[in-house]
C-alpha cells in the first residue's frame, strides 16, 4: 500500500511519445489536486494512438468514434484516483486545429480527466464554460514550471 507522501502518478506509454519532463508534470498535477482540497491517489495516464482509444471507446462505452480522452474514476471521497487514456494522435491533430501548442493542449487533455475526478462536468454549455475556466486556471500554473 502507498503512502499518502508517496507519488502515485504513473505513467506509461503505448505510442512513440513520452513526457519530458514527467517530476514537473507530476508535481503540478498534485498542486491542482491539492489546491482543489482532494488528495492524490493512484493515478495512471496511458498515452496511446487514435486506435487504441478507438477500440476503449468500442468496448467500454460503445461510441464508435475517435476522441482524445477516456478516463476511469475510482475516486473515493476526496482520495483521487482512475485511468486516464489519452490519444496523442487526437491531442495533436486538436492542437493544430485550435491553433494551439502541443503542450497546452497536452496539459489541458491531462487536467480535464483530473477536474473530472473532481465532480467537474461538461455536458451543459454552463458546465464546459467552468470547466473551460478550471482548465485555464490549471495550465497557468503548468507554464510556471
């Protein structure tokens, strides 16, 4: 069992693609966390292709169609955890797209399975505009890194 001072972010890589910079990226996702009044639990991102999060997609949640994220939450109370499988073919193609950098839409995609965790929605134009803010507020403290 991990202790609650221990790190428990893991990340793995099922595509030609890994974070440079993995203790910042950890780190700030544990300042959202914390700053938001939860604790970190088990966290694990898998960074995959267009297909493989196809295929989750299929099986799991029977939407046919390519999306950038899929997460698990097994949060319990405010102890954060899931899976979050995030296609980084989507995260770019989306970057080009809002005219954006990798990184920012990256951080943005890694923040939104988290604010999720959190009881965050986006299924109302009410709700995507607070979780758009939250996103934001979250990516101004990854860029201070």
């Amino acid at each position: 069992m991990n202790t609650l001072d221990e790190k428990m972010i893991e990340f793995v890589y099922n595509t030609k693609f890994e974070i440079e910079n993995e203790e910042a990226i950890k780190n700030w996702i544990g300042r959202i966390i914390r700053e938001k009044k939860f604790t970190e639990g088990d966290l694990m991102y898998i960074f995959c292709d267009d297909e493989e999060l196809l295929g989750i997609n299929l099986e799991f949640l029977n939407h046919d169609t390519y999306t950038d994220i899929i997460s698990f939450d097994y949060t319990m109370g405010k102890l954060i955890s899931g899976e979050i499988y995030i296609s980084i073919d989507r995260v770019r193609e989306n970057a080009e797209s809002l005219d954006v950098s990798f990184q920012e839409e990256l951080g943005r995609v890694m923040i939104h399975g988290i604010l999720h965790f959190m009881g965050f929605k986006d299924e109302t134009p009410e709700e995507s505009a607070v979780m758009r803010a939250e996103e934001d507020q979250a990516l101004s403290l990854l860029f201070e890194v």
